[in-house]
C-alpha cells in the first residue's frame, strides 16, 4: 500500500533506468550494512515455511526466484533473499564488459503494468562478476548466472565465450543459463536455430567441470514448428529451459504504445508465457525441467505456471510494479491456494492443469 501510494509514483516520476539504478544503490548500501539484510526481511515480512521444493537436483527454499536482468552485475545477492526470493538468477552477465545500447532504454507502460526495455547487456563483464560473487560468499538461496553475448563477438565465437563466461563465474553459481533469446541484440536469437545452439550446449558441457545444471532460455516469439527440434536438443545437452524472455509482439496490448523498439515484459505477457510452458511441458511429456517467467503478480499467476508444467517461477516487472513486499504477498497468496487447492507441496502441482 506504502509503496503503491507513495513510492511508486515518486519512483515513476523519475525516468525508469534512473529509478532502477537508485533501487540497486539502496539495496546494494542495505546489504553492506550489518543488521541491513535482517531489518529488510522484517519490513518486508519475508517467511515462507511450507514452500520447499527440489527442481534439477537443487533444493529451493520457494519457488519464485528474480528473474534475470534486475541484478545484471551481481551486486545484491546478501540483500535480495530478504525480499522473500527463494533463489536469484543473475545477470546477463557478459565476457567482457560493455556499456549496452544508447539511453533511454527502458520504458513504462504504466497502465499496462508493462515495460519495453532495449538495455543491450550493459555488463561489468564476467571477471568484475565473479570478483563480486566470490568477496560476497554464499547467498541465502541458490543463485543462477545468465550468459549473454558481447555485441562485438562474432557468432562462430559464440559457443567459446559462452563457455569461457562459464567457467569463470562457475564456483560461484549453482546453475546456469544460456540467453540466447534477448530481442535486443541483432542475431542474437538466430542462436535457438537447432545447430547453433547444439555447438553453444556442446562447449558448454566441455567446460562444466564439476557439472552444474545449464538451462536455455528460450524466446516467446520462437514459431511453433521450431519447437519440438529445440527441445530435442535440450533434452539431450542441457538440464532445462527458462521460459520466457521478453517479446517484441505488441498484439497483447490494450493501446498502441507508439513506436518503442524492444522487448516486452509484464502483465501482457503473461498468458503468452504461460501458453508456452504449458506447450513445453506437453512436448517433453514433463520430463524437462521448466523455469516459468512473464507477467507473475500475484499468487494466483504463480500457480498457473506451476499448473502449466513450471517446477520454479521468476518475475522482474511485477517488482517494479508491486515493490518491495510484492513476493511475500506473492508467497502468501500462493499458501493459501495450494492449501485451498488440495495440494500438499509446491511439486504436487506442477503440470496439474489439463491441456
Ligand atoms: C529491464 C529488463 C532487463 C532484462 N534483462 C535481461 C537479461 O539481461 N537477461 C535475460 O535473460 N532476461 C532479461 N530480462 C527478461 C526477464 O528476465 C524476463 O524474462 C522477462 O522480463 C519476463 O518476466 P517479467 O514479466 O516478470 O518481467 C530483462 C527484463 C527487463 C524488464
């Protein structure tokens, strides 16, 4: 309510980049304080007993996580799990550092409860990444890093320095993710085509010594006959898949925004994410593990991803829009309809909604 009525629209007033980055500073300045992450967790009421789950070998204390993109450098993870996260994924965390595309590159759809971002991976690069995940020590919850590309690498090199991110950041992840589907970095999503990304998974297997779980995070905007080929592959070279990036369709949309080139993410997103689970778990026969994400707000939207076939569920716009206590009301909400639904465990209700 606080932050609804008084925070947001002050934040809102800002330009969003700027808004995002003040949120970043304060959070970063929290976790450094001692005592920080502790009063954070009381404020924001974090407790989630009765959540626990165990997808891809790994135990989480609930399934909703961060979604990629918030903690692009790796500067919160002592503070974010007093939000109430039950795991962070990090990044997209490049090679080498980089600046990203040209501001402004993040834009609100307020009433949509939308954003359209174009950041083009701005990036510390891998070795600032791994210098702060390691002077942070073990995070809360588990913690996944997300590989992206450098705008300048060619894409006969992609598969070396999609490893070569790997191995530096890997004593310090407990999964990983291949993003090879941000809409904003030109050819970057012609690396779901089936060879492609079987030379990318390849190189990455070669270099995940001790393995660690690799999930792919694929586009909404992917046709559907590519579909059942991809997770062919993945099957076969990779743990799993997070499903889904943002999308540069705008049918989902109430008004026409204008035009604002880049990725959308948010409440117009989230049937389209949803529908794409649901698609996955079917063509995999639930035997591919699936990290749902677009458009969760509420408990209720975390439970029809679960229902769709998600064994986890992230968000990142819903933060924006809901604050600092949007995931232990999202915890909250998800309790009470697990408990009304019948279902004894997070687990009990994945892939439980018939197709
Ligand atoms: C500003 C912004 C930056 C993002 N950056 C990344 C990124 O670096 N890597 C990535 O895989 N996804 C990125 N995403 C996509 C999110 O991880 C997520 O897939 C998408 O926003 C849908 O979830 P949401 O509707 O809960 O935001 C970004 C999203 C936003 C809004």
């Amino acid at each position: 309510m606080l932050y609804e009525r008084v925070i947001r629209p002050l934040l809102f007033r800002m330009d969003a980049e700027a808004a995002h980055e003040r949120a970043v500073r304060g959070l970063g300045f929290l976790g450094r304080v001692p005592g920080g992450p502790a009063l954070l967790a009381a404020v924001a009421g974090a407790q989630a007993p009765g959540l626990r789950t165990t997808v891809f070998g790994l135990d989480f204390p609930n399934p909703v996580g961060l979604a990629a993109g918030f903690d692009k450098d790796c500067l919160l993870t002592p503070i974010l799990p007093s939000l109430g996260f039950g795991f962070l994924e990090l990044g997209s965390v490049t090679l080498r550092p980089q600046p990203g595309n040209p501001k402004p590159r993040l834009m609100r759809l307020p009433l949509e409860h939308a954003l359209i971002n174009r950041m083009g991976f701005p990036s510390a690069g891998a070795q600032a990444a791994a210098r702060r995940l390691q002077s942070a020590g073990r995070a809360a919850v588990p913690v996944g890093v997300n590989i992206g590309l450098n705008a300048d690498c060619p894409k006969a090199k992609a598969p070396e320095e999609y490893a070569l991110v790997l191995r530096l950041l890997h004593p310090w992840a407990d999964y990983f993710v291949v993003n090879v589907s941000c809409p904003n970095q030109t050819g970057l999503r012609d690396l779901q085509e089936r060879l492609q990304l079987e030379r990318i998974l390849a190189a990455l297997e070669a270099a995940n010594s001790p393995r660690k779980p690799v999930l792919v995070k694929l586009s909404p905007d992917l046709a559907d006959a590519q579909l059942p080929d991809l997770l062919g592959l993945i099957m076969r070279h990779a743990d799993g898949v997070v499903a889904v990036n943002t999308t540069t369709s705008r049918t989902a949309l109430s008004r026409d925004p204008g035009d604002i080139q880049g990725g959308l993410s948010g409440r117009p997103l989230r049937s389209a994410a949803t529908a794409m689970i649901a698609r996955i778990h079917r063509l995999t026969e639930g035997r591919l593990p699936i990290i749902g994400v677009g458009g969760v707000e509420t408990g209720g939207d975390v439970l029809e991803k679960l229902r769709a076939g998600a064994g986890l569920v992230q968000l990142y716009t819903g933060l924006v829009y809901g604050g600092p206590g949007a995931v232990t009301r999202v915890l909250r909400e998800l309790k009470a309809l697990l408990r009304a639904g019948g279902f004894s465990s997070v687990a009990a209700a994945v892939g439980t909604e018939k197709a």
